[in-house]
C-alpha cells in the first residue's frame, strides 16, 4: 500500500507554489513529478512547501532537484521543510542551492 502523500498546486500571480504533506518515496513520487512539472510550466517563479513532509528518500529528492534543473531561469525555492526534509537537504548539500527554509 502507497504512503499517503498530499499534493497540491496554487497559483499566486506568477508564483507556482507546490504544498506537499506526508511521505515522499518511489510508490508516489509520479503525484510529486506532475505537481512540480505543471508549477515549472505555469509559473515564472516556484515555491515549494515542504514543511509537512515526514519522510523524504534519494527518489523524491531526485524529483526536486530535476524540478530545479527544468525550471534553470527561474526563481526555484524550498520555503518551508520539515526536519526531516533539512536534514536530508544537509546531507545531500543541497539546502542553500534550494533555499530551504525551515518551518514556521
């Protein structure tokens, strides 16, 4: 049975913002892929909130960093994450490249 993964889509003028709560892996990483590839179509800058997200592994954190690289020009951050989602940001370098903001 797939982790429950919720994932959804705002548009705020030019902003995509991508809302993602529950736990990322390879059973659902296709919902996050669909979400952030619309938010780098439609969007002239992409917020991504993480703060909800509870389980992140190397699968999902291959879909964000493939995001970052489609959306190139555009303005691409992680607004809020989890602790868990820092700490594998941390691990992989990745938190000042994607702006990772811890949650509020």
């Amino acid at each position: 049975m797939p982790a429950a993964l919720d994932v959804s889509t705002h548009q705020a003028g030019a902003t995509s913002r991508v809302v993602v709560a529950g736990e990322i892996d390879l059973d659902n990483v296709e919902r996050l892929k669909l979400a952030l590839r619309d938010a780098v179509a439609n969007g002239e800058s992409i917020d991504l909130d993480l703060g909800r997200v509870t389980f992140l592994d190397s699968i999902g954190l291959r879909a964000i960093v493939e995001a970052w690289v489609a959306a190139s020009t555009k303005p691409f951050a992680i607004r809020r994450a989890s602790d868990h989602v820092r700490r594998v940001l941390d691990v992989a370098g990745l938190s000042e490249t994607l702006g990772a903001a811890h949650s509020a």
